[in-house]
C-alpha cells in the first residue's frame, strides 16, 4: 500500500525535520500565457518539537538550518508544487534528480517572518514556477519511476488495481495535472479497491470510540483532531471524481481562479524554549515584520500578485 500513500501524499508534502508548524495556508495562482505557477505559502506556529525539545543549543540550530534553507528550497509543507521531501538526497540518485528538476523551475521570491496574531512565530514564502506544464510533466515521470520501483515488492491490493498501476507507471500518467484555478491528484485503482480503502479511512476517523486502547484523554484530544480536521476541509473547494479504473482529487473552482489550501494541527501547541527561540529567530530572520495576518499577505498576495514585504511590513 506505499504507492498509494505516497500517491495521497503528493497533495500535500511535509519536509523532513524537527522544525514543526501548527498551521499552513497555500494559495496557488497559475498563469497559463506565460505558463507560470506562483505560489505563496504562509506558516503559522513555527516551532522545534522532537528530539531536541530538551536540548535548546541543538533546537537554535535546527531553527537556523529551516530558515536558511528558505533561500534554496521552500520552508516547511511546499504544497502540490514541490517534491524535494519524496526521496532524501543521500538515499538514490533519484533524490538528487528531484532537487535538479526544482533547481531549474522553482525561483524563490519574497519571504518574511512575523508574528501571527497569537503571538506566534510565523513567516511565508514565495515561489514561482517556471514553464509550470514542462515541470508537472518531467515530476509525473518521476513520481511513475519512484513508484515502478516501489511495486517490485510484494502487494496487498487485487489484480486489477495491481494491473492498472503498472499500466499507469508504464506510460505517462496524470499523477499531478493543472488547470487554471485547479490542481489535482490521481490514484489508480479498481472500484473494489477503492471501495475498501474508503473504507478503512471513514472508520479510522469515525469510529474512534470503539479502540479499546483509547483513553478517554486521547479520545477527546482525537475527536479535536477530527473537528478541526473537518473545519479546514470544509473550507476547501475540492471535488472527487471517483472512476472505473481511478479517483482524481481536484481543488479549486476552475476558471482561473486562485487555489487555496489550509492545513492544520500539524503540530498543535508550543515548543520548548519556545520564547527563547523567537529571540534567536529574530537575528536570523531577516526581515522580520511587525505583526500581522494570514488574511492580510493573502489580500496583498491576491490584489498585486506580490507579498511583498516592505508593503506588507508598511501597514
């Protein structure tokens, strides 16, 4: 079942690390004429969390490698645009290939840090995607490469889903398509195959009570998850388009209009050392705004197709 995880997952990608962050929203905007994708990405509740909670000269140094990495590579989740998270570069040459594919389209614009109106550690970032349907095709023919390898081990699913993944890592296949004012995400599949894996998830979300080893603590704090979860979904214009031999997962209106996407509960809460590392942040992150909101760099973002800091910072 790895392919089909990592075939969900392309929808929104999570880097590698201990930096965590409590809620991103990703607003895509893609230009067909000169066949741009620009993408401004803004986090909420940047913290260290993990195993370096307790060690607070090695959670500075993790905050200072996500933040100076900002300027080769987006911070944090990247979106539907960016797949430097699938492989690490160590790992096959595979990893270095995706990083050279991003090397050649992504150019990283504006970023900046502030602090969201809770007082949290904050910043965004913006990408443009360059010659966007030449990058979405070369990453697809990836993604088909890093799957292949992956279904020469044994399966779970039925023959026909079986057959129609190989089918799909064969030839050129969809698995990440774009529209002006949509983006979307294709798994093959057989209706069976479907059928149970929609399954399995509805009662993993839904039937939380039944789990013997749930105590009433983790019970509440799930179904926390389960309603925030539900209110960022709501606010998602998304669609699916369930097929004989797939299911295509769409976001956004269509019609040119822009796409946005939210995630939660990352990493709910505060860090350790939490204050002492905004301090630190502060030398670092260069520039760092007053504070402000996640509406007001989207409203700039959306009104002049620019966050630009010195305007936003002005305010």
């Amino acid at each position: 079942m790895r392919a089909l995880r990592l075939a969900v997952a392309l929808a929104w990608l999570l880097a590698a690390g201990c930096v965590a962050i409590e809620r991103q929203t990703t607003v895509l905007i893609y230009e067909p004429r000169g066949d741009e994708l620009r993408v401004l990405t803004v986090f909420e509740g940047i913290h260290v969390s993990g195993e370096h909670d307790h060690d607070l000269e090695k959670a500075k140094k993790e905050l200072k490698r996500f933040i100076q990495s900002g300027a080769e590579v987006c911070l944090g989740t990247c979106g539907l645009v960016s797949h430097i998270s699938l492989v690490k570069p160590s790992e096959t040459d595979a990893g270095e290939a995706a990083r050279a594919l991003t090397r050649r389209h992504f150019v990283i614009r504006n970023r900046a840090f502030f602090l969201n109106p809770e007082g949290r550690f904050s910043g965004w970032q913006e990408i443009t995607v360059r010659d966007a349907r030449k990058y979405l095709s070369a990453l697809n023919i990836q993604i088909s490469s890093f799957i292949a390898s992956d279904l020469q081990g044994p399966q779970s699913w039925d023959e026909a889903t079986a057959r129609l993944f190989s089918a799909a890592v064969g030839g050129p296949f969809p698995w990440i398509g774009l529209d002006p004012g949509r983006i979307s995400v294709t798994i093959p599949g057989s209706p069976e195959f479907f059928r149970k894996s929609k399954a399995e998830f509805l009662q993993q979300m839904l039937l939380k009570k039944e789990d013997p080893q749930s105590t009433p603590t983790a019970f509440a704090r799930e179904l926390k998850e389960i309603r925030e979860f539900i209110d960022l979904l709501s606010e998602t214009p998304f669609s699916v388009d369930q097929r004989h031999d797939r299911i295509v997962i769409s976001v956004g209106y269509g019609a040119g209009a822009p796409i946005r996407m939210a995630i939660g509960t990352l990493a709910k809460g505060k860090g350790m050392h939490e204050d002492s590392l905004l301090e630190f942040a502060r030398q670092l992150a260069l520039p760092f705004l007053p504070p402000t909101s996640t509406e007001a760099i989207v409203a700039e973002f959306l009104r002049t197709g620019t966050a630009d800091p010195g305007v936003i910072g002005a305010r």
